[in-house]
C-alpha cells in the first residue's frame, strides 16, 4: 500500500512540472487561441473558420449578393448666378463668377450585364455630367436613356464589360413584417447596408410623385440613398429607395420605395420608347366628399368626383361632365384619386374602355378612347 502511495506522489509530481513548464513556455498549447502580440501581450483569439455557415440571424448572403450592383452616383450642373447679367457684377468678378458647379450625390443599380442602371430622377435630374462609381472602384460616366418624372424614376447606362447584376424579386409577393436590407451611399460616407422590415404597402397620397404605391420600411435610409436598393433576405431587389419622412433630414424609420415591379414597367417603356406611355382622358378628379356630392346634386357614397374636363378632351368627347362620381375604370373599382390615375395610366391610348358613372341618381356607363398623358414640366 505504502509503495502504491509512493508511485502516485510521484505521478502527481511529475505532472504538476511538466504543466508549469508548458504553461510557461508554451501556453498557447494549454489555452486555446491563445497568443502574443507584437509588443509581447498575452492574447487569445477565436479561431479562423473562413469556410464557417453565416450565424443564424445573419444577412451577409444577402448583402454580400446584392453589394455588388448597387452603385453611387456623383453628379454635376453649372449653376448661373442670377445676378450674371449685372455690367457692374461682370466687372468686378468676371464671367467665371458667373458659373458656379453645384454637385449632387445618389445611388443606383445595375439592373443588366447591358449596363443599364436604375436610379430616382431626383437624383440625375437637370445635371450636366453623371460619375458612376461600382464597388471594385471602377468609374464611369453614364448617360440618360429616359426619365420617368411622374414615378421618379430614371434609366442611365453605363459602357463597362464584366458588370455585377442584381436579381430582380416579386415585389408583389411582399407582406408586412417580411425583413428587407437597403443598400446604397448615404451622406457619401461610402456603401452602407441597413435592415429593417416591411412596414406597409401600397402607400400613396403623399404627394411625393404623380403615381405613388410605395413600399413602406424602417430600415435606416438617408440623403444618399436616393436611387439604391431595397432587397430580402435573399438578396433579390424588391424596390428602389427614392424618400423618407424626415424632420431632421435623417432618418427617422419611415422610408419609401418604388416597388420593383412599378420600376420594370419604366424601365421597359424608356428603353423601348424613348419614354413611358400611359393614358390619359383630360379630367380634374376630387375626392368625394358630401360637401362636394351635394354641391354637384349626386347621390354616390363611393368613386372620384369629376369637377372639371378639359373641352375636346377625350373623357368629353365621351360624354363625362362635371359633377360625374367615376366608380369603376374598365371593371376596376375607384375609391380614391389616385386609384382613377393608376387605372387611367394603365389604359392603351386609342383603345376604348368602359367608365361607370354616377349622374344624379342613375349609374351609366360610357366607352372612352383614352389618349396619352403629357409629359409632365421638369421642375426646376
């Protein structure tokens, strides 16, 4: 028993010195990732897993999927001082004075290995030359195709070879809750990528644009991020971010974004035509109201109230007259002024369709030939 003793003191022993001489030259064997740093400091560090799944919760698949195609925009425009024209002005400051660069910041995406890029109009709007930078920091100026000023949208087009392109999503298949990222370059601090959710659809009545069915988020959108992306997270484009409600000029949760299946149909009509066609009949619609029912004699709880129609115009040469509550746009139910815009927008010039009207107390039906809608004045 004694010499059982003996031997296990001395096991004891042994391990106990071998441990304090490891633990002193080599510690790193005993605590894992642990190291030194330049200066002789005791660290320790996680091991490297570069092939390591995302963590749960994690949109870097997304990020690192849509990153690449949402681009910045620089712009530019010669500004004239007003006072140009002032001999006295000429003389003590030159023409050079006279012209002075005023500089805008947006984002965009690339929508096609074509180089076609999708940004806000707001962004690219009256400027004399456009810069597109990518991620791998390759430049190029970009050119117009077209603009769409009553969605705010804009084609450019780049000639680069080798482009990353964003993958389009079913933005008619988005819900309230779903999560969503927004990529883009606010304030030109450099591509930032900020998640949220989907906080409503189909939002209009903001008077932000002619046509409006945005895609409410809270994820944090900024000046800057005019023109980029809205994906799930998946990585596929959902929307692209044009507003936000803002009294600071920053964000406050309450974003905006085109729906991307709205920015397909822009981006079609442009590149095929030059311009986006929509229809249009020459009325002044109002939402209906008692105090307007009962000013124009018309019994109708529901449906957008004409009170004025352009003379010559296709919805008079029809038969509509001012006091006629509109209800339905071929088979398509209006309860509110942009619903009839929407539905009248989406009407083929020079292809009749039935209107339902409320006259007084009876319900007609009339067959207009839309025709198609002005294009609106840029604003200055």
């Amino acid at each position: 028993m004694k010499r059982i003793w003996l031997l296990f003191a001395q096991a004891v022993t042994v391990f106990v010195a071998a441990y304090f001489v490891v633990a002193t030259l080599q510690p790193s064997w005993i605590r894992g990732g642990a190291t030194r740093s330049s200066a002789g400091i005791s660290l320790i560090e996680a091991p490297a897993t570069p092939d390591a799944p995302p963590a749960p919760g994690s949109f870097s698949g997304a990020a690192r999927k849509a990153a690449p195609a949402v681009v910045s925009i620089n712009t530019s425009k010669a500004v004239r001082n007003p006072r140009s024209n002032d001999p006295w002005f000429q003389f003590f400051f030159g023409d050079q004075a006279a012209q002075q660069a005023q500089t805008g910041l947006g984002s965009g995406v690339i929508i096609s290995t074509d180089g076609y890029i999708l940004t806000n109009n707001h962004v690219v709007e009256g400027a004399d030359e456009i810069e597109v930078t990518l991620t791998d920091n390759r430049r190029a100026r970009a050119r117009v195709i077209g603009t769409d000023p009553d969605t705010d949208l804009a084609v450019l087009k780049i000639d680069l070879d080798k482009l990353p392109v964003i993958v389009l999503g079913q933005s008619d298949q988005l819900a309230v809750g779903d999560q969503v990222l927004a990529i883009g370059n606010p304030f030109g601090v450099g591509q930032t990528v900020t998640s949220g959710i989907i906080s409503a659809l189909g939002r209009s009545q903001l008077g932000i644009n002619i046509f409006e069915n945005f895609i409410q988020t809270d994820a944090a959108i900024n000046p800057g991020n005019s023109g980029g992306a809205l994906v799930d997270v998946h990585g596929n484009l959902m929307g692209i971010n044009t507003a936000i409600y803002s009294r600071s000029g920053g964000s406050m949760g309450i974003g905006f974004a085109i729906p991307v299946s709205t920015a397909k149909l822009v981006l079609d009509g442009i590149v095929k035509d030059g311009q986006v066609t929509r229809g249009w009949i020459g009325v002044e619609p109002n939402e209906l109201s008692p105090e307007l029912a009962a000013t124009f004699g018309v019994k109708a709880t529901e449906g957008v109230i004409i009170t004025g129609v352009l003379q010559a115009g296709p919805a008079a040469q029809a038969g509509v007259r001012p006091g006629d509550v509109i209800v339905e746009v071929d088979g398509k139910p209006t309860h509110s002024v942009s619903a009839l815009l929407t539905a009248v927008a989406a009407l083929r010039p020079g292809t009749s369709a039935p209107f339902t009207l409320q006259r007084g107390d009876a319900r007609i039906e009339v067959q207009v030939v839309p025709g198609t809608r002005p294009r609106p004045q840029q604003r200055r």
